[in-house]
C-alpha cells in the first residue's frame, strides 16, 4: 500500500478518512474517462485515505470510548468482512484489505470487485463506529429525552424549517430539557424559565463558549470578534470595551441626535408615500431606517441620502452585507456531518474574496477617521473610541474590525424586525393601538414630536414594546452556546461539546409563566414589573449572563422611539378587503424572525403636516 504522507496530486479531489465510501459511487464513470496511469495514482490515494481511517480515526476514538465491550455487536455488524483477529481489542479492519493496484494490473473487474468488497467493509466500521459512539454516549451519561435519531443524519430530517417551532413542540413531547442530534453532535435544547436560568446563570461558568462552523469562523477569523470569540481572556477584553466605553451612557447619550434624525426621515419618507392611500410595505421603511442609523452610529456615514442616492463606499457596503448573507445562508447539511464535508467543500474563495472586501472598505473608514482625529480630535462613533483605546486595550486591527461588523450585524435586522412584528399586533389588535396613542396625545400633545426624554411617562408604550419583544424575540434561538465541560441542566447530563441552545420564543409563550400567553396584552407590564434585559428568565430577547448583549439598552431605545413616532404620526390599519385577523403572522426560517410574509399597511396620518419634515441634518 502506497504511504498516505506522500500522495501524487490527481485531477479529482478526494477527501480525507471517509471519503472513499460517497466517492466510489461514481467510480464506474472515473474508470471510463481516466487512463491506466491516472487510475493507478487514484486507487492508491483511496487506499491511503482507507489506512488513514483506521490510524487516524478509528484506533483514537476507540481508545477515547473503552469499546472492548462491543465486540459482540461488531462481529454482527461486520460479518460480511474478513478479519484477522478474533477481538475487537486487535481487530484491524485494514488486515483482510486487499490491495484494489495490485489487483487493478490483472484487470479492471477485478480491480472493481475487490474495490467494492473493500467499501463494503468501510461502510460497516463506519456504522459500526456510529452506532457505538451513539450508545457510549448514553451508558456513560443520562442525556435529556428527544426524539429518535437517525444513523448518520441523526435528527436533521426530522426538523422543520422554522427550528424554534419545531423545538418548542417537541418540549410538549419530551420536556422542557430535550436531546437533538445534528448528525453526531449533541444539541440540547431548553424550553422553560428555570431550565433558562440554570443555563445562563447556575452554569453560565461552563456554557459560555461558542461553537464555530466553518462560515462563523471565516467571518470572524476564528472568533477573534465578540460574538463568536470563545469565553477566555479575548472575550473578557473586548467585552470589557464594549460595557465600559462602546455603550456607555454618556455615548448613548451623545448618539441620540442621530436616532431621532433617522427616526424623523422614516417618518417624512412614510407621510411622502402614504398620501395615495396605497398599502404600504412597512418592512421597505424600519429597514432603510434601521441601516443608516447603525451605519452612522458605527462608521459615521450615512451612506443613503434622503433622495434614495447611495455613494460608492455605500454601493460597496451594501454588496459585502449581501454576499455576506448569502454565503451565510449556503451552508449544507454537511456542517452538522463533519464526514460528509469534502461532499460541499466550503467556498473558499469566495469566503476570502468577501473577508478582502469588507476589510479593505473598514480600514478605508478607519483610516479616514484617524485623519479626521488628528485635524479635530476624535470624534462619538464607535470606530473612533476603538481607535482611541487601541493602545490602552491591546486591540488588534482584526478585533477592531470584527467588533465593528459585530455591531453592525447586530443592530440592522434585529429592531426593524421586532418594529414590524408590533405594528402588525397593533393592527391586529386596534383597541391596544387607540390606548397607546391616548396616552401619547395626552403626554406629549398633538403640537410636537415624541422624543426619548418622554418614554418616563409613557409606560403603556413601554408595555407595547415589551410585548412585541415576549411574542416576537428577534433571535428566537438565542446564539448557540457551548459545554467546556459536563454539567447537568434540569436534573439531566450535558457532556463536554454539547451545544446548548435557549428557547427564547417557547419560553416567552410557556403558559405555566404567562397567562394566556399567545395573546398580545401589553397590560401584563404594568400588572407585574418584569426585567427585559436578562434578571427574568421568562422573558430573554437580549440574551442573559456572560452572553447577554451589551447593546440591550441601545436596542431597546430603538424600538421604543420607532414605535412610538409610528404610533404618534400614523393610524395603522389592514388594506382593503383584509380583515386584522387575516395578517399572516407566519415566521420565515432563519436565526432572526422576519415575517413571512412582509407587513402590507395602510397608514394615515394623524398630525399636522410641518410635524412630518425632517429638518435635522446627518451628525
């Protein structure tokens, strides 16, 4: 056999370990095009890959596990195979492998025959391996209950599309603590409150890392950011930036002049259009909204104008963001098995083409804005104080640059989404959409514009956002979490390299915490005081312990003044012909919840029309 350390390179890419048992499908088809010589360097590559199996995967894994024990189950499995030695403490399934290149000179069918016989035999280890991995796991821990899982797949053909559904019905099957298998990996699932709370908080020590696909680690270089950066000293530091200097309240406090300008030229762009008495598509105006606020919040540009005309830096920042998600959205079922990789090998120019891209556009506004600094000083925006303490933090230019795009990837989708979930409540709801602006008119008049000065004294306002917030989390599933270390939730093990994911939109609608929890009554906010920001695990939009996002107060703001200028100008109401209850409420899959099908609204204004220009201009 040919040593796998110094392979010949041939036209077709093969994979490494298991590769042999997909790609010799088509082996037929190769044999029909490639000559003696190519074939002879291919079928030495697959012996090398078959002695790369058995040293690389299946001796360690097997020495990790202690399977001595499954000798008996081995034997069945496999006893279609030749073997050399009577246990499976000696057994080596290479031994009986006859060498496919030395067959392959007296012709190729016999060449075929023993390459299928071999693959066979490969294809039992595999189960094999597989189904011990599966039953080690659950003698040695008592995992959550969960639905069966499959060979191989595990319960990825039993999922649907839109995951948090799936997994909150499941809870009513298997518990509020379940087992989901992605392929080999352990996902467990919490669907209650206190299973919450012992998750984020009681165990928060060990369940604060997060595991990286392949995608999250091109994006983040390998967590070097913040929100796919491992808990450790890394994280420690830029979580301490962002606490301590990124959202502090004396910068929030000097941004606010930016939000309300962005809030006022989506309500001027909403008057323009409104005046036909068309339906409007709702979600066109929070996200434009949404964009350029976190643009200008971040980098300091305002890369849209108010006529709708966008400029290079803004042609190219809308491409990076676009290509961004669509290689986000790319990924295969071959993420959660890690074997069936080299069947989707990941776009590696494309990743490298992207991560160029967005870093050459970032360093053009750093280096723009350090220029700026040394002319006037440093400015309010989030590229200026990292660029300000990069010294006093040890920050490297790549933690700059993915905490920036951390910001921006967190603050564009997540308030337009949950702005467009309340103004489709309200209008399903209009007696709570008369109560809120009653008190709107009676706290702020009919004379002026809302601003964040008068939340204080609007809290059936503040009840509206948090209940848009507990029926409508914006990331249902949270982040996904990860065990460094076996712990136990709910009375049930958590092996080291689980991933954890949290429940947040079973939880918001658990009826055992919330009575009648699928109906939207803000009231209940002020019946009860209830912490929004990660202290009451009932309600978690924003995530609670060392994970809880530091922009929570930032959001929040966000979403209160959207709703809250929307509610003031406007009536919100069904176009004709639908009726309130006819609102398709159904959620489009993905980690964030947009509607399905975007909100189609009448709008009709409420003020006098000089309250509806935009007079402030880009800070």
């Amino acid at each position: 056999m040919l040593s796998l350390q110094t392979p010949e390179r041939v036209s077709f890419r093969l994979p490494r370990s298991l590769s042999p048992l997909l790609f010799l499908v088509h082996v037929e088809d190769i044999f029909s095009v490639l000559p003696c010589a190519d074939e002879m360097r291919l079928l030495s590559r697959v012996e090398g890959h078959l002695h790369y199996f058995w040293t690389c995967f299946w001796l360690p894994l097997r020495a990790h596990f202690s399977w001595s024990c499954c000798r008996e189950f081995v034997d069945v499995s496999l006893c279609s195979c030749t073997w050399s030695h009577a246990t499976l403490s000696s057994v080596n399934p290479l031994s009986g492998y006859t060498s496919v290149v030395d067959c392959l000179s007296k012709s190729k069918a016999t060449a075929m025959a023993v390459m299928w016989e071999n693959t066979y035999t490969v294809a039992a280890i595999v189960a094999a391996l597989l189904f011990m991995m599966y039953k080690s796991l659950r003698s040695s821990h008592k995992l959550p209950p969960g639905p069966r899982p499959l060979p191989v797949v595990g319960n990825l053909t039993h999922i649907t599309p839109v995951r948090f559904k799936c997994f909150m019905e499941w809870a009513q099957t298997y518990g509020s603590v379940l087992s989901v298998w992605m392929g080999p990996t352990l996902n467990v699932v919490v669907s209650s409150a206190d299973a919450a709370k012992e998750m984020l908080k009681e165990r928060d020590h060990a369940l604060s890392s997060r595991p990286l696909t392949r995608a999250a680690a091109r994006f983040s270089r390998n967590g070097q950011d913040l929100i796919w950066a491992d808990y450790g000293p890394h994280y420690v530091k830029v979580r301490k930036v962002c606490t301590l200097e990124l959202f502090t309240f004396k910068r929030l406090e000097s941004l606010k002049p930016v939000r309300e300008d962005e809030v006022g030229a989506m309500v001027a762009a909403l008057f323009k259009d409104c005046a036909d008495s068309r339906p409007l598509n709702l979600k066109k105006y929070v996200s434009a909204m949404a964009f350029n606020n976190i643009t200008r919040i971040v980098f300091g540009k305002r890369f849209v104008d108010d006529k709708g005309n966008i400029d290079n830096q803004g042609v190219e920042f809308k491409e990076i963001v676009s290509q961004g998600m669509k290689l986000g959205a790319s990924l295969k079922m071959s993420e959660h098995i890690p074997y069936l990789r080299w069947m989707f090998p990941l776009q590696e120019e494309e990743f490298a083409k992207h991560g160029a891209r967005r870093d050459n556009l970032t360093k053009a506004i750093m280096q723009e804005h350090r220029l700026q600094s040394q002319k006037n000083g440093p400015g309010h925006h989030f590229v200026d104080a990292l660029l300000s303490m990069q010294k006093q933090y040890d920050l490297s230019e790549t933690t700059i640059i993915g905490l920036l795009w951390d910001m921006i990837t967190a603050g564009m989708d997540t308030t337009a989404i949950s702005v467009e979930w309340a103004i489709a409540e309200l209008v399903r709801n209009p007696d709570v959409q008369v109560k809120a602006q009653q008190e709107l008119d009676q706290v702020v008049g009919q004379d002026r514009v809302v601003t964040e000065a008068d939340f204080s004294q609007l809290p059936y306002l503040q009840a509206v956002a948090k209940e848009a917030l507990r029926l409508h989390p914006p990331t249902p599933l949270m982040l996904p979490h990860k065990a460094t270390e076996t712990v136990k939730i709910g009375g049930y093990d958590v092996p080291k390299g689980t991933v954890v994911h949290c429940n947040v939109y079973a939880i918001s609608r658990d009826p055992t915490v919330w009575e009648e929890p699928l109906r939207f009554r803000p009231e209940r906010f002020l019946e009860e005081d209830i912490d929004i920001k990660g202290h009451d695990y009932r309600l978690l939009p924003f995530g609670a312990g060392r994970r809880v996002c530091p922009g929570a107060q930032l959001g929040l703001n966000m979403v209160q003044l959207m709703l809250a200028r929307l509610l003031h100008h406007f009536s919100w109401a069904p176009p004709p012909g639908v009726t309130p209850a006819a609102i398709d409420m159904t959620e489009r899959p993905g980690v964030v919840t947009f509607m399905a099908a975007p909100l189609q609204v009448l709008a009709t204004p409420r003020l006098r029309a000089a309250l509806y220009k935009n007079g402030s201009s880009p800070s």
